[in-house]
C-alpha cells in the first residue's frame, strides 16, 4: 500500500482515476520487482545530494530537457534551472504532464524527443 500511495504521486489525479488498469500495471510490476529498503534509501540520498550545477555549462553536445508542468515529484522549475545553464539547451514542458508524463504521454513523448534526435 505504500507502494502504491508512493506510485500514485507520480501519475496525473486524472489518469488514476481513468487508467485504473495501467496504472495498477505499473504497481504490479513494481511490486514484483522489489528493491530493498537500503537501495532505495541509497537512491533517495544520491539524488538528495548529486549536485552537478557547476559543471553542466561545459556540455557542449545537443541537449533536450523535457518535462512535465504538473510533475509534483521534481517541479518544473527544475528543468527550466537547467536547460537556463546547459548552452543551447532545448527545453520542452508537456503541459499537465505528471512526473511519469512518458508512460500517461506516451505519443507525445516519444514525438518531441524523436523531433530533437532527427534535428
């Protein structure tokens, strides 16, 4: 059940309330992938303290930063930060994409990073 109150976080309210079998899917197979209390607490405390900021302005090779504006896990703000310091950085928001916007957005996803890696 934590599992899942976590999971839902992720998702739109919409699409949890109209995807209910993909989204218990996507509980499902995480569920039976199970990650140990200590990896996961090694995940959270790496993306708590990576800190990339004052390096990220020597990329130097086409960069697409995409993301959702109604992500409630990792706010958009974040992406915007970043593309601002990545020189030449495209920035793309799906607008109410949630933070698994790839799975609930899955054409659209696909369309904006397929354009960027054709161009």
């Amino acid at each position: 059940e934590r599992m899942r109150a976590n999971l839902l976080l992720a998702f739109s309210p919409e699409y949890v309330r109209t995807e209910v079998a993909e989204v218990d899917h996507v509980v499902h197979l995480r569920a039976i992938n199970d990650v140990p209390e200590h990896v996961y607490l090694s995940q959270w405390q790496a993306a708590m303290s990576f800190d990339a900021e004052s390096r990220v302005e020597q990329i130097d090779k086409p960069t697409l930063v995409l993301s959702g504006n109604a992500d409630v896990i990792v706010p958009v703000q974040n992406s915007r930060n970043l593309a601002a310091k990545i020189p030449g950085a495209e920035l793309r928001i799906v607008e109410g994409g949630s933070h698994t916007f790839f799975i609930e957005r899955a054409a659209e996803f696909n369309r904006i990073v397929t354009e960027f890696l054709d161009s």
